[in-house]
C-alpha cells in the first residue's frame, strides 16, 4: 500500500531537532501546569508521578507556578491556554505543525532546563505525558530525557483500544484485581489507546471462575470507572445469548438484564453487538431487537450508540442483503459496523455496501495463532500441536502488515483479545492506529524502554523479533530458533532480580525455551521414527514380532529417555511465576485454564513425530498369526504414501506441496484469506463442531497419521484450486483423497474443463474418498481440481492427494 506523504501535514508531524544525545537531568524537576480543570486534567499528573515514582524512587513535586531559577520543569497546558506560557516557551510551540483532536506537542528546552507537553485537549494531554514517559531514561534516583525531543503529532484514526473482558474464557483477565485493570488500561492508554471494551456477565462463557477476585457485575463497574477516570471510552461487547427475541416475555427478559448491566457501568460510549458467534439472529429479528435495546441503552447513557457486525458462521446472500438494508436504513441509536472474525465480506467490499458516513470500526483478532481471522501464515504443524491456538505470541511485523493491509477502509480498532498472551501486539496496534507509518521496531524500543528499562532497548526489542521469526519456515530447519534462546539467555546472564521477575521479561523468555525444546525434540523424535521405519523396512530372520518390538522400543524412546530436561523445567518454572505475578494460566491442572485458551504448556511433551498412529497400527498388526500377512500389512503401512509407478503424492498442507495450490491475493493483501487459500489445522471428529487441540485424534475417536492435522483450505465459497501439471496425456489416473479438517463442509469437486469429479458430498464423516479422473481433464498432460462448497458452509479443506497412473 502506498501512502502519501501529505499525512506528515494533516494527520502526523515528527521532527527531530538535534541529533547529539545530550540529555536534560531531570531528577529534581518539578511539573507545573497551567491547566486548572480538574476534570481536563484527569489523572494525568498522577501518571507521570507515579510511573516516574516506580521506576526511580522520585517523586516529582508539583508546582504551582514557573520560576526564573533555571530549575528542571516539566510544563502541561493546553493549545487553547498556550498564552499563559512564558514568551520562550510560546515561540517554541509555535514553530511546530499545528495538531488536531487527542494530539500533543513535546519539546525539549536546553537552555531553559524544560520540557514542554502541549496538549490540543485533555486526551492529548495525557497522550503526550505517555510519550515522555516512552522516551526517559529513568533508574534508580534519575531521570535522563534525550536534548532532541521536537514533536508534534496527531493520531490518524478516533478509534484505538482493546477488549478486555473478565470472563472464565480468558486466559487472564479472570485473575486481574481492580488495580491490575487499572494499571494495564493505563499502559495501553500510554501508548495511545482512546477505548477499552468490557463485557456483560452472560455471554458464551461461564459466569464465574476459581480466579475471578470480585463477581462480573462489580468488576465491569470497575473497569468502566478507570477508564472514565483516564477519559477514556468505554465499549461493551454484548452478545444476544437469549432463547427468543420475538416472544414478548422472552425480550422482556432480556431488556431486564439490559437496565441491570447499564446502570452498573458509570460510563459507557458504545455497545457492540455480534451478528453471531454467539447469538446468531436473521437481520430483521436482530433490528428490530437492538430498536428496543437502544431505548434501554439510552435512559442510562444518552449519548451511546449500537454498533452490529454482520458476523455469522454460515452465512448466505440473503441474510446479507438483508442486513445492509437495515444497516443503511439511517437508524438514530446506531452507531457503525464492526469488521471482525467470521465477517466473509471483504472489507473493501463491506465498504462499497453501506453509506460512506456510516463508520466502521476494526475487531481484529492479534491473540490466536490458527483457526482465527489472522493466523500466523504457513505455520509449522509442530508449533500448531504445542503452543496451539493461544499461546504468548509476539507478532509485531505481522500485526504491522495485517494493520496497514486494511486500515484505510475503517475508523480504527478494538481488538479482540483473550488475555496477557498478545501483549505486545497490543501496543503495536495502538502505535499503528495512531500511525501507520511507525517503524514496529520503534515501539518495541519503547515498550522495552518503558516496561523492563533502559538497558534492555535494543536487546529486548531484537529479542522479541527474534521470538516472530522463530515461527517463519520449517522447524526442522529452522536454526534461528537456537539464537534466539541465546539472544535471551545473554539477557539473562546480567539481568537483575526485578527485570528476571518482570512479567514481560519472562513471556519473551518462557517463548525462547520453549521454542528451542520444541525444535530439539522434533529433531529428536523426527530421528527415533526415520529409525523405527528402517528397522520394520528390513526384518530379519527373527522375524515382524521382533521387529515390532523393537521399532516400538526405539519410538518410546522420546519419552523414556528425553532430551533437555532443564529447559522443559524451565518452562515450567516461568509459568508458575506468570500465574503468580499476572494471573496467565497456562495450564490446566496447576494454574486453572480452559482447554485451548492459553495452556501450551500442556503440550510442551506431545509427541512432535508419528509414533501415535504407527504404534496403534502395530498394535493391531501384532495380532494377525500369520507371518506373510504380518509383513504385508507392515510395508502397507509404511508406503502409506506410496503414489505407484507414474504416479503423485502430495500433502496439501505441507511446504513442500504449496506450490500446487493456486494463489489468491498475496498475505500482505489479504491476511485474513478471504479471497486467497490458506493453511488450516485439526482431523475433525464425528459431530464435534470445535477441537480445541491439535492431537492425532480423529474422526470416530481412532488415531490418524500426522499429517491429517494440517490441510489447505479455502473459507465459505471461495474455491480452492489445486493444480497439477507434467502428466502423462496418454494415461488415466484414479484419485484418492484425504479429507480432514476442522469444518464438515459439503464440497464438490470438479475440473478445469468442466469435469465433475464428485457432487457435493458432506466430509467429516470418512477420511478417504476414491474418484477416477475423466480421462479428458487430464489430456493435455495437466490438470487444476477444484473444490467448491454450498452457500452456508464454513469452508473447503483438502489434505493428501494421491493421483495413481492406472494400468
């Protein structure tokens, strides 16, 4: 995406005055301000004290006024009374861009020992002390701030904030206190975030957990009191859980919970309300519900608006139209429309559709790895297995480019978030809406700088990019993730007691021993099998028995003898300590998490190579009496794979067969594949909608081969095309597939030219289908299948072919 530069003018404005890094002494500065409204100045004063206060032991007095003394000041006013300034100060806020709403101006003074906040309002204000606060040196009994400071900036998007919600289903905000929600609302809130969004007590979750220290209804009065405290504005996501919304006595009902849940919030700007995932609703039953909520939302907060998101599992054509009638149809309680996980419509298309004054507002998911709206491109199956679903998960450059792929057609973000688990990918978002334009690796510094210190800016900003690119490529292959443990370990080695206690500090390090064990014990575990298949290829005179005792001999090996077992105890360690210090859950057992919500040290021993699904069909193998049979069976389960002479074999999931899969838009354009193929992860069991974990556990509860947990797929109705090409034009070709995934999707199958392979068949029910390819699709020596699925369904998924030359 390209971008003009007249955004430098209109919307953002950086300026860096000197480049020495000379720096002002600070450590007996006191802040004076011009500003008398209290309710202008909110908590900002008490930020800057106490994050200062924190990290040097200084408490910053305040000042009634300015003195001639050359004393170090820290100065906030306003645009609006800048005339109260002393002349210097005047002249140099006047030579920067002009802001606009929640902007700031920061400037440093040499020679008059000051440093200058200006904010445009109130918002700007506090933003501005944020990004003083990003850039000072702060240790024990001193304050340094660089000599070069010169900004002025505005933020390009109204809309920058983050879900927060207290439910069991998070993997830890159920442990937060009331002060832990006030500290991280305020670190968001330094690095530009405008908006928290809270939930009710009822959504699709439980209403209580063992962590939770107030109930649900106490704490979102909470939460929505800090953030009026801060000035921030306060979202709610409230899904329709309810049975019925056109039976009188059940809306009733449901506008009772209504007048409980908003007169519990002090403050509350806006309420988001999915179209589905959970409570699903045809648009006309949806509208005219949210017209009698509205009335509701009114008495309490008058000036709060609905926003919907068309957000449905299966959606069809109708149901849309349906939707951008009501959408469009000017409504005075509505608010926008949310663009976030399960909307098929593209944003750029949900753009065209709906008025051009009515906004929308991004809900992107930055805290899941797969089955999500952005999952991590071409992830390694092993990552997928351990660290699952929810795991700590750095992203930055990712979260950039899916940020700067779509910005354009929004007013910002709320994203959705499960817990601690995405926290830097937090702030990069916060940095991005504010301006897309920022180098990740400038946030990160900051984070760093802030968060763990001013000794570890470099080193933890690498350290972090480090853990993203841990993810990139084969794990087989992949030696970077060795470096970075190293990169980490060097940290460790001079790191004092608070920074190896900090939280932050050690979801980067619980990240870099685990990765390191993972791809050690693949390695491992990838040679026990290479060597279990060598002893069951060549049996000897002793015979298949001896030979099956002795691969499943060789395979237990992972587990009787492992390998790195002070990393693995290491792991364990830190996450004890985050669950002390943060409440993060990362396991089920000890520390109390739900199942696929953050646990990945659950996973940290789950076999990483294909011994589950060889030793299972041992197992029945040794039962067959005779020796012929024994052997038989044992070399058809080795060549498994085995395509014939003339033949092809590919497992669509895998990097080595990518190639086959015809591309859509690049990653960089389309991150959330709703117009391109991407990779996807699970078998599928027989009538269970949701497998929480990668495990080689499919369809009627047997185990399956490795490779079902990974398939190409496409979602909805896109097409998902699979080419082949140097075949023989002269034969014909049978065609066997492996159909596994976490959608049971009706598919057809048809050719290039027209051909039928198979109507539309419901998966999910079998693993392996057999079709024989129209000779005529195949002539030319080439063939593209191509997979379709009915209106409604969730998505085509293919995961082995096999295209057999017949005789």
């Amino acid at each position: 995406m390209i971008r003009s530069c007249i955004h430098f003018t209109i919307g953002f404005f950086l300026f860096l005055t000197n480049v020495f890094a000379a720096s002002i002494d600070l450590s007996k500065a006191r802040i004076v301000t011009t500003v008398t409204d209290k309710k202008i100045l909110g908590r900002t004063v008490e930020i800057l004290q106490q994050e200062v206060q924190k990290r040097t032991g200084i408490q910053l007095p305040v000042a009634a006024k300015f003195s001639n003394d050359n004393q170090p000041v820290i100065a906030l006013a306003l645009e609006s009374n800048v005339a109260q300034l002393p002349a210097t100060f005047r002249t140099a806020i006047q030579t920067l861009p002009q802001t606009k709403q929640e902007g700031f101006k920061l400037v440093t003074l040499i020679p008059n020992n000051v440093v200058l906040i200006v904010g445009y309002d109130a918002r700007g204000l506090l933003y501005g002390v944020g990004k003083l606060l990003r850039n000072l040196e702060m240790r024990p009994g001193k304050i340094n701030v660089s000599e070069n400071l010169s900004i002025a900036t505005s933020p390009r998007y109204p809309i920058r904030g983050h879900q927060l919600g207290y439910r069991p289903k998070t993997n830890a905000y159920d442990a937060f206190s009331v002060a832990q929600f006030d500290q991280y609302i305020r670190e968001l809130a330094l690095f530009g975030a405008n908006s928290i969004e809270i939930m009710p007590p009822r959504t699709d979750d439980d209403f209580t957990s063992r962590h939770m220290k107030l109930p649900a209804i106490k704490m979102i009065h909470e939460q929505s009191r800090i953030c009026a405290e801060y000035g921030l504005d306060v979202w709610m996501w409230y899904p329709n859980m309810g049975e019925n919304y056109t039976h009188p006595d059940s809306i009733q009902k449901e506008l009772a919970e209504r007048h409980q849940i908003f007169a519990a919030v002090p403050k509350l700007d806006a309420v988001f309300v999915p179209g589905g995932d959970p409570g699903e609703l045809e648009p006309d039953v949806l509208f005219a519900w949210l017209e009698k909520e509205a009335q509701v939302l009114r008495k309490y907060h008058p000036k709060a608006k609905i926003w919907v998101s068309p957000q449905v599992f299966r959606p069809a054509q109708p149901w849309f139209d349906a939707f951008y009638k009501h959408v469009n149809r000017g409504y005075d309680w509505f608010g926008g429309v949310v663009f976030g996980p399960w909307v098929k419509v593209p944003v750029d298309e949900l753009r065209k559709r709906i008025n051009p004054n009515i906004p929308i507002r991004h809900y992107p998911d930055i805290t899941h790895n797969y089955s999500s709206q952005y999952p991590v491109p071409h992830w390694d199956l092993a990552w997928a297995m351990t660290l699952g679903r929810e795991s700590i998960n750095p992203r930055p450059h990712d979260e950039k480019a899916i940020h700067n792929a779509l910005d354009e057609y929004g007013s910002g973000s709320i994203s959705y978030s499960e817990g601690t688990n995405d926290d830097v990918n937090k702030f990069v978002w916060s940095d991005q809406d504010w301006n897309p334009e920022t180098p990740v690796v400038e946030t990160l510094r900051d984070y760093a700088r802030l968060f763990i210190g001013p000794d570890y800016i470099e080193s933890l900003a690498q350290g972090i990019v480090a853990l993203e690119q841990n993810w990139r490529g084969n794990l087989l292959t992949n030696d970077a993730v060795d470096r970075t443990l190293m990169q980490w370990q060097a940290m460790e080695k001079t790191a004092p007691r608070n920074v190896l206690q900090n939280p932050r500090f050690q979801m980067g390090q619980i990240r870099a021993y685990y990765d390191t064990y993972t791809r050690h014990r693949l390695q491992y575990e990838t040679d026990l099998e290479r060597q279990a298949r060598e002893r069951l290829e060549f049996i000897g005179p002793n015979g298949s028995l001896a030979a099956i005792r002795e691969a499943n001999t060789i395979l237990e090996k992972a587990w009787q003898s492992p390998i790195l077992p002070t990393y693995r105890q290491t792991c364990f360690a830190l996450a004890d300590s985050l669950f002390k210090s943060i409440g993060a859950q990362l396991t089920i057992e000890k520390h109390g998490a739900m199942s696929g919500r953050g646990n990945f040290v659950d996973n940290i021993d789950i076999p990483l190579n294909d011994s589950p699904w060889l030793q299972s069909q041992l197992a029945q193998i040794e039962k067959i009496t005779n020796e012929q049979e024994r052997q038989l069976k044992i070399r058809e389960m080795l060549h498994r794979t085995d395509p014939g002479p003339g033949g092809f074999y590919d497992h669509i999931g895998s990097p080595e067969s990518w190639h086959r899969v015809v591309s859509g838009e690049p990653w960089a354009e389309d991150p959330g594949s709703l117009r391109s193929p991407r990779t996807g992860f699970g078998v599928g069991l027989v009538g269970v909608e949701w497998v929480d974990e990668i495990k080689a556990t499919g369809f009627k509860g047997q185990i399956t081969p490795r490779v079902w947990m990974k398939q190409a797929k496409t979602l909805y109705d896109q097409p998902l095309k699979i080419a082949y090409s140097e075949l023989d034009p002269t034969a014909t070709y049978r065609l066997r597939i492996a159909y596994t995934g976490r959608f049971r999707s009706r598919m057809k199958l048809s050719t290039d030219d027209g051909s039928t392979i198979h109507e539309f068949i419901q998966t999910g029910e079998q693993p392996i289908y057999e079709f024989d390819v129209p000779k005529a699709a195949s002539a030319d020596g080439s063939v593209t299948f191509i997979w379709t699925c009915g209106e409604g369904e969730r998505g085509s998924q293919v995961t082995e072919i096999w295209l057999i030359r017949k005789p």
